[in-house]
C-alpha cells in the first residue's frame, strides 16, 4: 500500500533523511568524500562494521545515486566505490556536519564541567 504522505521527493528534508538514513551513511559519504576506495579500504576504516552492512549500506547509497561503484573486468574482481557528481556535491552538507558536531562535542564538554 503507497503511502499517502508519501513525501519523498517532494520535501527536501524527508528527501534527504531517506537517502542518509543508514546509521553508516554519513560515515561512509564522508571516507569517500576523500577519495575513491575499494570495499576492503572501507571495511578497514570502519572496522566496527559488518561486511554485510557495508554491503547494504553502499547498495542502498548507490541506488540513490550517491555512490558509484566501478567493476574492473578482471580476476580476481576489482571493485572501487565513489562518489558521483550529487554524492560530491553533499561534501558541504558533510563539512556543514563536522563544524556542527565540533560545536555540539565542545558543548558536551561544557556541560560535563558544569555538572560536575
């Protein structure tokens, strides 16, 4: 049955919390935001992540058009993951993210002495 507030694609915020709401996706934008990466570069940055949910969390980013991924015709198989040009273009939101979460960490800080 289709939703019937459905608003994805429609509001950019339910947009955007759709195609980011991988509890890895942030993270795994953000690594490839460096740099194209093959999947065991990704496992090794990400070690508390399963192979199964990197997998599914790229399977899913690439099937919203933020992440490519190239297959080398060779063997054994080479795979490399990127970001396409509206997954480079999120690198604002993510640098937006890393200004806000230092804030929030100082904050937290603050708090922690206040509290003490």
């Amino acid at each position: 049955m289709e939703e019937k507030y459905d608003l994805f694609g429609k509001c950019p915020f339910v947009t955007a919390q759709k195609i980011i709401a991988g509890k890895w996706a942030v993270v795994i934008l953000h690594n490839l935001s460096n740099g194209t990466l093959r999947f065991g570069e990704l496992q090794k940055l990400l070690p508390d992540l399963t192979q199964a949910t990197l997998t599914k969390q790229l399977r899913s980013l690439e099937d919203n058009g933020m992440v490519r991924r190239h297959v080398y015709p060779q063997v054994p198989p080479k795979v490399e993951y990127s970001l396409t040009d509206i997954g480079e273009d999120f690198k604002s939101v993510l640098d937006s993210i890393s200004v806000w979460g230092e804030k929030y960490i100082a904050h937290m800080k603050t708090m922690d002495k206040i509290s003490e």
